[in-house]
C-alpha cells in the first residue's frame, strides 16, 4: 500500500528539519562567542602594552609601547564595530 503514509514518520521528518535549523544557529552562535572572546583578549593585550610602556625608562620605548597599544586598539575597534548587533 504505497498511499499509506505513517504519521510518525512525518513528524519524525520534521523534527530532523528542525533540529538541523537549530543545529546551524548554534554555530552560528557559538562562532559569535568565540569571536568575542578573541576580542576580550585582544583589548587585553592593549592594556597590557600600556602598562608595561609605563616601566620603560626610554622614551622611545614608551611611546613604542604605546604606539603598539594603539594602532592595536584601533584595529580591535573596527573589528568589534563590524560585528553583529544583538537586539
């Protein structure tokens, strides 16, 4: 009988379609936090450039320093500013 259709197996057809969605959504999600993450840890490596340009005794290697930090943060900020919104 092949107009026999078992209702369990459409239910079970569309509940593989949606967990595959929610699948991709959580990579998706899941790629947002790791690029966050990157940037937490980018931000603190500007700070620490600053700080550590503090215990320079140089001139020259203070501004370095902090030349690094802040082309770094600049770079970060554009970075984060082309990130997604969360509403």
């Amino acid at each position: 009988m092949e107009e026999y259709v078992i209702p369990e197996s459409v239910q079970a057809g569309d509940a593989d379609r949606k967990a595959d969605r929610k699948f991709v959504q959580a990579l998706r999600n899941n790629q947002r936090g790791d690029n966050y993450t990157v940037l937490t840890i980018g931000f603190a490596s500007v700070l620490f450039f600053a700080a550590l340009s503090e215990r320079m005794r140089r001139r020259s290697a203070q501004w370095a320093l902090l030349g690094i930090g802040g082309v770094g943060f600049v770079l970060l900020a554009v970075i984060l500013a082309t990130f997604p919104k969360m509403i």
